[in-house]
C-alpha cells in the first residue's frame, strides 16, 4: 500500500503559464478529498538554457523577435496571459518583467527542496519576476529570497558561488526529454499519467481521482490524461 500520490512537476520560472499552472493545481488538490495524502515533486525546465540578458531585453521584443512578429502582436499575447492570470487571482506586471537566465534560479530550488521548501521557494521566484519586476539571476535577490523561505546563509552562499546543484538541474531536464516534454508546466502523477499545460481545475481534479483509484494510496489521517492546455516551449508561450 502506497502512503503518498506524487505529482512532479517540471517548469520554468519564466513560464508563465507555468505560474497560473502552480495556482490551478493547488486550487484542485483544496478541491480533492485525499489532498493530504498528494506530495508535489518539483523539477527544473528551462525555456533557454543558453539566454544572456542584456539590459535593453523586455518581454515585447522578446516575444516579438520570438515568433517573428512586430509588437503589437506581443503587447496582445502579453494583455491575453496577464487576464488569463487574473482569472487565477495573480497579477502580471509584464512591464516590469527582467529578462534572465533561471539556472541559479533552479540551482537554488534544489537546495530549497533538499529541506521541503522548494514549493515555498518556486511561489517567490514566480512572484518575484512575473509581479515584482525583481532579477531571479542577481544573487542578493535570490539570497533574500531564500532566507524568506527559511534556508540558512552560509548554505545559499555556498551554492550561489559554485556550480553546485548544476547536475542536477541538467538531470532534471534530460528526463523531461526521455518521456517526451515539449513545455511547461508538465505534470506526471504516479508516474502513470502525465498532463501537459495549466489545465482547468477539473482536468486536475478528475487525473487525481483517476490515479487515486487505480493506485494502491491510503489516506493520510486528519483531525478533522489531457493535453492541449496553455504552456510555454523552447519556442515561447501558447
């Protein structure tokens, strides 16, 4: 008998869609009856790995030059995600939005995850780029954020100066190329069924019970396969 249901997730921290995903899931687990038996298992994407920011980069030209098309098309794209994010009650500030590279991001999220803080750390990270305009590579802002969550200084330091957790990262990422990823976010539950995209809530919730009642899971005591949805690839967001 299996005391935890595992959903991995691989994303991206500038996904978008990655971070209303985040929202969706977590709306659906309030909504299963079994959430405290459902364990998250974050995992590293990256949209690009090999992106250096300069500091003319912004979200319209990215996307412009992206898909080939002129800018008005990407202030459309952008107007779309940031209503697409209300309906989950985040808000977007494209505008502020700074370009950069998520490895130390990701690095960063290993070493929070390592302590079962990393679904603390990724909602920080999200926020920090998508709402607050904050650079997710500049290593005070991702030491700040990582005392937030609660690691310790000397730990963030040790890995924020080195290469540590870099395998990792790149582990990560090879195996979302071994079961066939083309985005993020991308969901594997049980490592049975996988979901691509930040589906609706009901697709979540209908996957968890599907799994649930194929699985050999017993709930944890209290006191009391879709694809199509919105994502982001190497190629930029859908």
């Amino acid at each position: 008998m299996k005391n935890k249901l595992k959903i991995q997730i691989w994303s991206d921290i500038m996904c978008p869609f990655c971070y209303i995903g985040k929202r969706r899931i977590e709306e659906s687990l309030e909504k299963f009856e079994h959430k405290n038996s459902v364990e998250i298992e974050w995992k590293s994407f990256q949209l690009d790995a090999g992106f250096v920011a300069s500091d003319d980069d912004n979200m319209v030209d990215h996307l412009a030059n992206k898909y080939r098309k002129d800018t008005v098309w990407a202030h459309g794209m952008l107007d779309d995600m940031t209503q697409n994010a209300k309906n989950s009650g985040l808000d977007f500030n494209f505008e502020k939005a700074v370009m950069a590279n998520s490895l130390n991001a990701h690095r960063l999220l290993h070493l929070a995850k390592k302590y079962s803080l990393a679904n603390d750390l990724e909602e920080l990270l999200f926020k920090a780029y998508l709402t607050d305009g904050l650079n997710i590579n500049n290593l005070a802002t991702l030491k700040d954020l990582g005392l937030k969550v609660g690691l310790e200084s000397q730990e963030i330091d040790e890995v924020l100066h080195s290469d540590t957790y870099a395998k990792e990262v790149a582990a990560d990422i090879l195996e979302a190329q071994a079961i066939g990823v083309q985005g993020v976010p991308f969901y594997v539950f049980d490592n049975k069924y996988s979901v691509s995209g930040a589906q609706h809530v009901d697709t979540f919730i209908s996957t968890l019970e599907k799994v649930w009642h194929e699985g050999n899971f017993v709930s944890k005591p209290t006191l009391l396969n879709n694809t199509g949805g919105a994502s982001c690839g190497i190629d930029g967001c859908d």
